[in-house]
C-alpha cells in the first residue's frame, strides 16, 4: 500500500484550490444575476459565461489540489484526453443544470432537476480526472466515501443553483461563493480520502504528462481567464443602469427636438 499525501506542497495547493473554487463560484453567481435580468440573446450569453465560470472553477480547483497529490514509491503521469474531457463534462454539466434554471417556469422543478444533474456531472468530472492518474499499481476506492462525496457534490450544486436564483447582493453573493467554494473543495478531499492505491514498483516509464507540464499550464491559462471574465463582468453595466441611461438621454433627445 503506497503512502498518499494530499498535500505535498503544504497549505499552499488546498488553499489555492478553495480560492479557485470560490472565484468560479462568485462570477458564476453575478453572470446568472444578470442573466434573469436580461432577456432574448443577452440572457443566453450571460448563461454560457456563468456555466463556464463554474465549470472552469470547480475544474481548476480539482486540478490544483491534484498538484499536490503523490504517492510514496511511484511517479504519477495523467491522460492528457481523458483530463482534457474531464474539463468539458464539468463545462457541460453546469451549463445543462444553469439554463434548466434560467429558462425553466417551474423553479422548483428545474432546481432539484439542475441540482441532481449538474451534481452527478461534478462528480463524474472528478472521477474521470482520477482515471486519468496513471501510476505503477491499482487504484481502489472505499464504496462509502465516494458515495458520500457525490452526495456533497449534489447537494453543493442544489445549493449553487439556489442561490442563483434567489441571492442578488454582491455581499451575499461573496458570502455564498464562499459557502460553495467549501462543499466543492470538500466534495473532492472526501473522493480524494476514498482513493487507496496498492504500489508495484516497476523501472517502466509511465505513458501521459506530468502535473507540471500539462495540469500546472492548464490551471494557469484557465485561472486567467476566470480572472479576466472577473475584471469584464465588474465593469460592464447592469441592466438597471442600462436602463438609467437610457432613460436619462431621453429627456435631452427630446430637448433637443
């Protein structure tokens, strides 16, 4: 049985890994505020960028925690198609579970609806990243914990969608973004502590790419843009100051003819 640690960098990749979560989170829930404001081609746009500032957070936080997974007495490389699918499940998943809330008439339905679907694929997402762990040895689970973290991985999705729905200020936005950003970085150490790996030493070269020069790269590029989007979304207009605009150019239109 090979030792795991979960934290070869220290604090530095849990911690990381949660700032990344709640980032995704935040914007997602600002995207989806301004989503139920809009209407037409603007609300479906607003939905595409909240899926994928989610989607890309959960992502990058499974994936920044996994730089500092290893295994006592072997390397680990990673599949790089099976990681790269991984990221379109989660892309996928969280944008079939946000526009079943934004266009949905019954909220109720689509919430439990979203939240079951969009849980299952943020678990999938994880788990199909793990399958892309290559190592010398097997890989086993413990049944219980990895039913437990799809269950946390349901109910944080629920709990995402509801506060999508219901949460419109940026201080309680802040505060659920920091909720979420917990039960996802919790959903994965619970999967992560299910993992048991037995060892057997080889002097063959493992197939895939290392964490640094695939994962590392990834998370970077995928970190910047959730912080690009961040900067976009803080600056461009809500519809109620749209519409202020708008309203206060009319009377100078109509001075004017």
């Amino acid at each position: 049985m090979g030792h795991l640690d979960h934290a070869a960098f220290g604090w530095l990749t849990p911690v990381l890994s949660y700032v990344m979560a709640c980032i995704g989170a935040a914007l997602g829930l600002r995207c989806t505020v301004r989503a139920l404001g809009a209407s037409g081609r603007s609300r479906r746009n607003w939905l595409i960028t909240a899926a994928s500032a989610i989607g890309t957070g959960i992502w990058t936080m499974h994936f920044v925690a996994m730089l500092g997974f290893g295994v006592s007495g072997t390397d680990i490389r990673y599949d790089v198609p099976l990681t790269v699918l991984s990221l379109l499940v989660a892309m996928i998943v969280v944008c079939a579970g946000v526009f079943a809330v934004g266009y949905s008439r019954d909220r109720t339905r689509a919430l439990l609806l979203g939240g079951l679907t969009t849980g299952l694929g943020v678990a999938s997402m994880h788990y199909l990243g793990m399958a892309a762990v290559r190592l010398h040895g097997d890989v086993t689970y413990d049944p219980v914990l990895v039913g437990v973290s799809v269950l946390i991985a349901v109910v944080a999705a629920t709990a995402a969608l509801w506060a999508a729905l219901n949460i419109k200020s940026p201080i309680a936005v802040t505060l659920a973004s920091l909720v979420m950003g917990a039960a996802v970085s919790s959903m994965h150490f619970t999967a992560m502590f299910a993992v048991k790996v037995h060892v057997t030493p080889s002097g063959e070269v493992l197939p895939g790419a290392t964490a640094m020069q695939f994962i590392f790269p990834l998370a970077v590029g995928l970190g910047s843009y959730l912080f690009l989007t961040s900067a976009f979304v803080a600056l461009s207009p809500t519809t109620g100051e749209r519409e202020a605009s708008a309203s206060a150019q009319r009377p100078v239109e109509s001075v004017a003819g």
